[in-house]
C-alpha cells in the first residue's frame, strides 16, 4: 500500500513540473510561416506608379475567332518614283534603306528631252517679245494711216499665235515636273541653268525600299527609278477561310500579334467580295497605325477576332491576371494592402476574361499594373529569404 502511494505522488510530481521551452529554430520556422503575402502602398504611391483599380463587376466577353495573315504594304503610301523625262543618271543621292523627304532630290539626269523642251520655251518667249514689238509699232502705223488695216491684222494674228505657242511650251514643261517659279527663272537668266538637268523627286516622305539608278545608266520614263514606302500605316491581310465568312464582317475588333512585338489592336475595315480561286479563302483587311515601324511587311501575324458578346458573372482586363507560385492571381485590395487573390479562369475573350472564383462583385482589384505588384511582392520574398 505504501508504495502505490508513492508511484502515484511521483507521477502528479511529474505532471506539475513546466513543459520544455522551444527550440528556437522551429520558432524560427513558426514566424516565417506567418509571413503576410501583400503589399503595401499609400495613396500616392499607387498613383505614382501608374496602377488602376477597379470594382468586381458583370460584364461582357468577346468571343474570338483566331486567324493568320500578314503584313502588307499600305497601297496609297507606296511611291513608285518615274522620271519624266528620259536621260543618262548623273548624280543619285539616296541609296535602299535611306528616309526620303517629299521634295527630296533623288537623282539628278542630264536629258535631251528636257533640253528641248526648255529650248522650245525660250524660242517661244523669244518670237512673242518680237510679234509683241511687231503689234506695237503696226498699231502705231495703222492709227495714222501709213499701213493697211490687214497688214495690222496680220501681224495681230501672229502675236496670237507666238502667245499660244509660248503657253503651250510653259504647260509642257509643267507636265515634265518643272515648277512654275522655276519656269520663270529659267525665262529671266536662262544662261544660269543647265537645259538638260532634270532633278528627280521624292513625291512623298517615306522610306526608299527600292532603287534601280545607278551613275552612267540611261533611264526610261515609263520605269520606276525608286520605290518609296511610308511605313506610318500599313495593312494587316487576314485570310477568311469559306466555313467563317459569316462571322466576319467590317467593324469587329482585332487584336493582331506577332513574335516578339507588342501586339496592336485594330478593326477590320473591309472584307473582300469574291474568295480567290485556289485557296476558297477571302480577305479581310486591317488597317494599323505603325508609328515606330515595328510592323514590317511581310510579317506573318495571328489574329484575335471578336466575333459576338456573352455575359459573364465577373469579367476583368486580361492584364489583370498574372501568375503567382504557379497560380494565376488577381492582386485584391483591402486599405493599404494589396494581396494576391488566386483566382479561377472562365471563358476568355478578345482582352477580357470570366472569374468564376476567388473574386467576389463589388471587390476593388488591380485593374492595370499588377505586373508591378508582384515584383513588389518578389522582392518581399527575397528579403524574407535572405534574413532568414
């Protein structure tokens, strides 16, 4: 009896004395555990950088209709330069790949046509400041009688003629691309120009993606010396299988991609007609705004087309959505902070998508910048990991 009474004192002993303290490192570990995935950011600096927000909220997804095309020259931004005369090149100043000015001089030829042409004008001018000379004094003389009134009307008549001949020799050299300020220069001092030099110029700024002058080499006037292109616009052919002409038509939004560039958005503008015969494929064309020639022709592109709205219970900007430990996410914001929210994906559309999880309506989310966001949240991560 007296010893199963001390067995059971023992164990109370036992059972009273304090339990061992923690080791630190699984301390360590319980603390890391507890690190809060957000970010942190006044007011100001959400504004500073750039970041939208916006409210969780029905909206409407375009489905999509995928296509492929390519990038083409804009016609009316394409300039095939011809001389207007014929004539042997002399000087050439652009070569392929320089940027051309309207009003540039491209080359520089000595012509035999514009020669004559020039020659013909100054005979012209010559006979009529003689047949004007003529009328003069024949009117002087037909008014006090010394001459007939035909021999007046004669010499009348040729001052007409010698008018005519000259304007036509002024409109001749017009359609040869002389100015009609260098006309009459070439009328006061014709001793200061050169008759045969005709100046080739550019008709419109752009790019000279073709040259065919090269110095000693006679040029034709009904060849194309340069080809210039503007770059600032070009079109987008996309190729519209028969089975989707239905789907297609004029004013639908696209958003076009290309490997390695920025896509662009644009709308189609025209659909063409009649399919092409070995292909039973149509066009559809886009126009783009190219400002910083990325967009080259010849491209190959793909292309989402938005073909018809549908509903969605919450529908967000694609850029919304980023990746975050191998789910994709949605940075949510509560005050200060910003967290990301995983997400599930629905339908997705041309620059939009469905959530049909994780994001509540009425919640704020980070509409535009959450690329930002999760740099942010990255470099919290490596500061976490190097303390520790």
């Amino acid at each position: 009896m007296r010893t199963a009474l001390s067995i059971l004192w023992l164990a109370g002993l036992l059972l009273a004395l304090p339990a061992p303290a923690e080791e630190p490192h699984e301390a360590g570990h319980e603390h890391e555990h507890e690190h809060e995935e957000a970010v942190h950011l006044t007011p100001e600096v959400v504004k500073e950088f750039g970041i939208e927000l916006a409210r969780a909220a029905p909206g409407e997804i375009l489905e999509t209709l995928h296509l492929t095309g390519e990038v083409t020259f804009a016609p009316d931004r394409l300039y095939h330069v011809v001389p207007q005369v014929a004539g042997i090149v002399r000087q050439v100043f652009k070569e392929v790949g320089d940027r051309a000015e309207a009003g540039d001089i491209l080359a520089v030829l000595s012509s035999r046509e514009l020669a004559e042409a020039r020659a013909a004008l100054l005979i012209a001018k010559s006979r009529l400041d003689l047949a004007n000379a003529n009328l003069t004094r024949e009117r002087q003389l037909y008014r006090k009688g010394i001459t007939s009134k035909r021999e007046f009307l004669k010499t009348q008549q040729e001052q007409i003629a010698a008018a005519v001949e000259l304007d036509a020799a002024r409109h001749r050299l017009l359609a040869l691309g002389m100015t009609a300020a260098e006309i009459e220069a070439l009328l006061r001092d014709h001793k200061a120009v050169d008759l045969s030099r005709y100046r080739l110029r550019a008709p419109s700024g752009g790019r000279v993606i073709e040259k065919h002058a090269t110095l000693g080499e006679f040029l034709r006037s009904d060849r194309s010396a340069f080809v210039l292109a503007d770059l600032s616009r070009v079109w987008v052919l996309l190729t519209v299988y028969q089975k989707d002409l239905a789907r297609i038509r004029p004013g639908q939004a696209v958003r076009v991609e290309a490997g390695g560039i920025p896509a662009a958005e644009g709308v189609i503008d025209y659909v063409s007609p009649v399919l092409e015969e070995r292909t039973r494929t149509a066009q559809a064309r886009v126009v783009l705004d190219n400002p910083d020639r990325r967009w080259r022709p010849g491209m190959f592109v793909s292309a989402e087309v938005g073909i018809a709205a549908q509903k969605g219970r919450i529908v967000v900007p694609a850029e919304a959505l980023t990746e975050w430990e191998g789910r994709t996410v949605v940075f949510v914001q509560e005050d200060d902070r910003f967290e990301p929210r995983p997400v599930q994906v629905g339908r997705r559309g041309l620059r939009r998508v469905e959530i049909v999880a994780g994001l509540r309506p009425g919640e704020v989310y980070v509409r535009r910048g959450a690329f930002l966001l999760k740099a942010e949240l990255g470099k919290g991560e490596m500061d976490t990991g190097h303390h520790h």
